[in-house]
C-alpha cells in the first residue's frame, strides 16, 4: 500500500508540474546482458543497449523520423553478495552520442533478491553520477522495485515463457536544477536455454522539471546470457 502511494504521488507531481515544453518519443531499444560468475560471491556484469526513435512530437507537431539513433550505452559491473537476497555492485558506464561526444557514468547500488510464492521479487536502490566533456555533471537517486512471474508452472524452466514487471522512481539533479521521472517496464521473457533469456516488451518514461515534460515510449527486446 505504501507503495502505491509513493508512486501516486510522484505521478501527480510530474504530470501537474508547470511546463512550458512537451515532447514525446517513441523508440526501439535493442539490449544484450552477458553475466559471469567469478566465484560463489563475487560476479561481473555487461550490458550493451542502444537507442532509436522512430516518431517525435517534440515540435508540437507528430512526425515519423529519419530512424535517429540517440546513442550507446557500454555498462560493466562488478558484483558481491552480501547474503542470498542481498547484493552491492560498482559499475561504470561510457555513452556515445551521434555527435560522438562521450560521457562517463559511476554508479553504486544495493539489491535484494527474494521470492513471494512463485512469483521472484527484486529491489534496488542505486545512485549515479555522470559526467560530460562540456557541461556540468547530472546526479541521479533511482529506487526500482519489480516482479518476475512465471507464466508455466511454479518456476521458470527451459523451453516456458515468463513475465516481467518493474517501476522506478528518479530524482535527478544537475546545476541547480532538479526533475523527476518515472520509468515502468513490463515484458514478456522466454527461457530458451538453461542459460539464455529472451525478453520482449515496453518501457515508459516519463519526466517533468519546471521547465519540461517529456515522456518517451520504448519497445524492448533483450538477450540474457550466463556465461
């Protein structure tokens, strides 16, 4: 219940903040997750993602777009568990843009892993920094909470199908100013191989400041692997 309250009272926050700009995207987003497990505590994590949008409305006007790229992202984290559910990770990221100017993102966070019935529960609570070649650096507080249910039986096993639910809350800040957004996920995952995840589905954004609101609709596809 609690819960729900914070993420009402985020979303009334965001919608009803006086901006003077609106801008939608809508987008393809391609991701590959490679997972290595070093030892029984310690494991390392890479993620590439990439971005495209496909349809802009950021002048007022609708329009379908030259498929731009906004850009990619290389993400690697290192990773220990504290316990069964609970783990902390280091993590670094390097972003390109199409005007190929980089910027370079540190990131901590703590998770739990757990399970309710048959359905697999996660939180995670993760700052971030990231800094750019010109301009000041963005600070960002992320809590995500998300579900994991099995769509064939009590467990996930090779050749079922399962679904995949998460909402995150972000306070940004970034010279003086701040914005929140609110990022809500669902997808459809299929467990092709003992070690391999197929994954499929949409991922919301949406973000108001006292300058701008901007909401982005992506389509998703991702490839887990433990390697």
């Amino acid at each position: 219940m609690i819960r729900v309250i914070v993420i009402l009272v985020f979303s009334v926050l965001i919608v009803n903040l006086q901006a003077q700009n609106k801008a939608y995207l809508s987008g393809f987003a391609p991701e590959i997750t490679l997972n290595k497990k070093i030892s029984k505590k310690v494991s390392l994590t890479s993620k590439i993602e990439s971005i495209h949008y496909y349809y802009s409305n950021e002048n007022g006007n609708g329009y379908l777009t030259p498929w731009s790229h906004k850009g990619i992202d290389f993400q690697f984290f290192g990773n220990y568990k504290l316990s069964p559910f609970y783990r902390i990770s280091m993590g670094y990221q390097l972003s390109y843009n199409p005007a190929g100017k980089p910027s370079n993102r540190l990131i901590e966070q703590l998770s739990y892993s757990g399970k309710l019935g048959s359905m697999k529960l996660g939180h995670r609570v993760r700052a971030d920094q990231t800094f750019y070649s010109s301009g000041p650096a963005k600070f960002r507080f992320r809590y995500r909470f998300s579900l994991q249910i099995p769509l064939q039986g009590s467990s996930v096993d090779v050749g079922e199908f399962f679904m995949i639910a998460s909402d995150e809350l972000i306070l940004t800040a970034k010279s003086g100013s701040s914005s929140l957004e609110n990022r809500t996920v669902a997808q459809i995952g299929f467990r092709a191989m003992e070690k391999m995840d197929v994954q499929a589905g949409f991922d919301f954004r949406a973000e108001g400041s006292k300058t701008m609101e901007e909401s982005q609709s992506l389509m998703k596809i991702a490839l887990i692997l433990d390697l």
